[in-house]
C-alpha cells in the first residue's frame, strides 16, 4: 500500500488533506482500515461540532472491535461523509478517497503532523 | 514455556494467500485474508475453507477406554456407535466446564478427543490423571494431525469431486477415514458454522496437499479462504458457545442451557462420573429456579456489543455480553448474554446494552438466530 504524498498523517492513523479555502478533509489511513477489518458502523462528528486535535470525536466499529476516531486538527467540522454513514465498507475499499470522514474548518493548523514517508516508517508498511 | 506463538503446517501458505494473522491461544492463525465479511457470506452461499490444525486432538484406545470417557467426560459415551462423533463436555467435580469437546469414535475401543486449543494441555491433564485404573491409554495427538474444515452449502461437491469416500452416508456428526485428494485423512462431517460442511483430519506433511486440492476443487463453485475472524461470526449467528465465554468454570453445563449434553442414566460410571453430584445438583437448580439464561441479543441501533458489556432493564445490570459482533447474515449487532431469567423470555421489554456509557436498546430473542434451510 502507499500512502499519498499530498496528505500529512497523525500517529493515530488519520490523515488530513491540505487546506482549501480553509477546510481540509480527515480519513483513516489504509494502514488503519486494514488493521480494523471490516468497517460495519462509523460515528462521525457532526456538522457544527467543534474538534480539537488529538481528542476523540467519533468511532468506527468493526467486526472485531471498536476503534476511537481521532481529530488531526483544530476547528469545526464542515461535513460529514454521509456515503460512509450509510456503507462505511467504503472505509475500507477507499480509505484515502470515498471513504473520507469528515471536512473540518480548521483554526490551528497542527505542528506534529507526518509527512507520508515519515508515516509509512511509523507505520512499518 | 515458549512465548512464541506456534505454526500450523499451512503457515507459509497463508502468508502467500496475504493473510492477516493473530495470535489465538498460542497459536499464529489467519484472522482473515481479505474481508472478514465476504467470507462470512461464502461460507453461509458456497463454502470455505479453514486451517484449523490448532485444535487439540487425543486419542484414547484400549479396552476400557469407553469406560473412562463415561467416567472422565459427562457425556454417554457408550451409545457412541463406531463411525460417530458426539459434541459433550468434560467438568471439573464442583461441575464448573473445564472445556466442550468433540469425540469421535475411529474404532471399537479407540476415540479421539477434540479439544480447544486453549484447553488441550488441561484436557490433556484431566484425561490423563483421571485415567487411573483403567486399562486405556490416553495419547496427546495435538501433533499427529492437521484439521482443515470446508464448510458451507457447496462443501459436499467439493469433497466429492477429490475423494470417492461414501459422503452420502456420511451423517452429521459421523466420521470415516478415507482418502482425500490422494491423502489418509479422517473425514468428518462436523463444523461449527451451522451450514453443512467437512472437517478433514490429516498428517500434516499432507496437509498442504490436501488445501490445493481443495482450492483447485472449490474455486468454481465460490469457495474462499476463510479466518478464525468469520468463524467467530458464524458461530455466533448459529448459536454456538465459545469456550472463554459462554463457556467458563465457573458455570456448569445447566447454568449454559447445554444441560442436555449431561447424561445421568450412561452405560457406565453413571453415578461416579467427575462431577455428578455437582451436576445433579445443577439439574436441579436450573429446574426450579435459574439465575441467569444464556439468550440471544438483537440491536435495533448499530453499536456493536462486546464480551464483557453489562446488559440492563431501567438502569439496573441484569447480565452480560458473553459474545457480540455485527451480524453479516442478519445486517444488525447481534449478541449471546447471560440475563436474569425474569428478563430472559423472548420479546422481554427495555432490555438494553451499556455501549461505553449509552444504554443501546436490543430485542431479546431465543438462540440460534440463523438455522440453515435443510
């Protein structure tokens, strides 16, 4: 698997697109969604919701377990991915496309972020 | 001992299908090899195929050896027939399960004893230790065999088409030994799926062979490789208990709702196999007034239960989350919890599963929640 260049990741497996217009796109990595197995329910913040990076601000079950869903960043949340909300397979068939998660306003762009060979070194993939 | 987890012979075969592997009861076993889900599903349309060589086979043989399973297990293993197989359970003397257990009988005064992986070692002990006096002879077999299992409604066609052993007469819970892609194998129609299917005993320098074949036999008719992931999936829709959790020493078959599986009136040693007084005594109370029922659990929101959540009616804990996972057959969570027997009855009002703080509401429903269409 390679994990695309033009996103910044966080240790806890997210990834955040660059910014446009001040709002930037969160998913999981493939990394994450194949150590998940099979998405089967995602909880996704709504819109409206303020997130701060780091914390906790939904949660994706699988068949196995359920896994706390991270924000990389500060700011408010834009959208949420409603084709994920109603098949969060698409987690795992495209995690760095369709199966994005949310789009967040951001208000402090993050210091911490990987870049995508840092990540694939943390990751070990 | 080793902390490091042991192989199956399929090992490097399943690390070239690309598997996902976890460590299961010292084990390195396929977890899955591509969605969990999708082999669920093949398994419940066409079939699968599944490495299950970490399961703990004994053997036990000599002219008593009838006697002491009737005396070591609770079972009547004497109306056992040669070429049959039947599912029991072997107790410690307070009645608690030590582990369930599959016994075929291979001949008339040999069994082989199928154990949990987890548990091989202490049923290995138990047997051993509670073997004295009887002119049988307990061997540890865990390394004399690889399991493989094809399982699921197109299994019987695949089976067919690479050995000419007698399927048709094959019953379930029935075993024979045969020849299976040109290889000795103990041919058993077992699983623990509820769909039809075949578990497969074999040399493990065979086993490999034998998974081909298997491959190559199954492939136009759907058949997947599958992981102990959608095994646990599969089970739990057909009912199934899983020793760690429905399952525990601390409960007795009665307490699980497998009383049945307890005979009082055996061939032999009916009133001094381990565990009868307790057992009895088990009876008795699962009669007149049970704590706790073993029940099935239906979300009607999407939040997954897990073993350990607590289950509750207005606020107060009346049992718990033994097994859950999202139901592939059924498209909701589903889950089997041992609830206080006053909320146990199917279409019980308010029941509800404490998911990390949120009281989710479930439908209490009586076990299996799938049964195949025979």
């Amino acid at each position: 698997m390679s994990n695309p260049q033009q996103l910044r990741y966080s240790k806890e497996h997210e990834w955040l697109s660059a910014t446009e217009d001040g709002v930037a796109t969160v998913g999981i990595t493939e990394f994450a969604a194949n150590a998940l197995g099979d998405v089967v329910f995602a909880q996704l913040p709504a819109v409206g919701d303020t997130v701060a990076a780091g914390e906790t601000c939904g949660e994706l079950e699988s068949t196995k377990s359920v896994s706390d869903l991270y924000s990389p960043v500060a700011g408010e949340v834009v959208e949420a991915n409603q084709d994920v909300v109603d098949d969060p397979s698409l987690v795992n068939s495209a995690p760095f496309e369709g199966g994005w998660l949310f789009k967040v306003r951001v208000a402090e762009e993050p210091g911490d972020l990987l870049s995508a060979d840092e990540y694939t070194a943390f990751a070990g993939s | 001992m080793s902390n490091t987890p042991r192989h199956t012979a399929l090992d490097a075969l399943h690390r070239d299908l690309g598997a996902t592997m976890t460590d299961f009861a010292g084990w390195d076993m396929p977890l899955r090899y591509a969605s969990e889900r999708d082999e669920h599903n093949a398994v419940r349309t066409r079939a699968g195929l599944f490495d299950l060589s970490h399961m703990g086979e004994i053997t036990v043989s000599g002219p008593a050896a009838v006697d002491l399973l009737n005396h070591a297990l609770v079972g009547n293993i004497g109306s056992v027939g040669v070429g049959r197989a039947r599912y029991t359970m072997i107790c410690q003397a307070d009645g608690g399960i030590l582990d369930d257990l599959i016994v075929y009988r291979l001949g008339e005064t040999e069994y082989m004893v199928v154990a949990n992986a987890g548990n091989a070692q202490v049923v290995l002990d138990a047997l051993t230790a509670r073997a004295g006096g009887f002119d049988a002879v307990v061997r540890d077999d865990r390394d004399a065999y690889a399991l493989i299992a094809v399982q699921g409604p197109e299994s019987p066609g695949i089976l067919k088409s690479v050995t000419d052993a007698d399927l048709d007469g094959l019953k379930y819970y029935a075993g024979l030994p045969g020849t299976v892609a040109g290889v000795p194998a103990l041919i058993a129609r077992t699983g623990y799926t509820g769909e039809d299917g075949f578990e497969l005993f074999v040399a493990p320098e065979h086993a490999e062979q034998l998974w081909r074949a298997l491959t190559d036999a199954g492939a136009p008719v759907g058949l997947v490789p599958c992981g102990l992931s959608c095994r646990d999936t599969l089970r739990l829709e057909a009912g199934m208990p899983l020793y760690g959790h429905e399952l525990t020493t601390a409960l007795t078959p009665f307490d699980a709702g497998l009383g049945r599986v307890v005979k009082f009136d055996k061939t032999s040693h009916a009133d001094d196999f381990v565990g009868v007084e307790a057992l009895r005594a088990a009876a008795e109370r699962a009669e007149a007034a049970p704590p706790r029922k073993l029940v099935g659990l239906i979300a009607e929101g999407r939040r997954v239960p897990r073993a350990g959540m607590s289950v509750v009616v207005g606020g107060e804990v009346v049992g718990e989350v033994t097994s859950g996972a999202p139901s592939p057959t059924l498209g909701k969570p589903i889950a089997m919890a041992y609830v206080d027997a006053a909320h146990a009855a199917p279409g019980t009002a308010g029941v509800g599963v404490d998911i990390r703080g949120t009281h989710e509401p479930y439908e209490v429903v009586a076990l299996p929640f799938y049964k195949r269409q025979k």
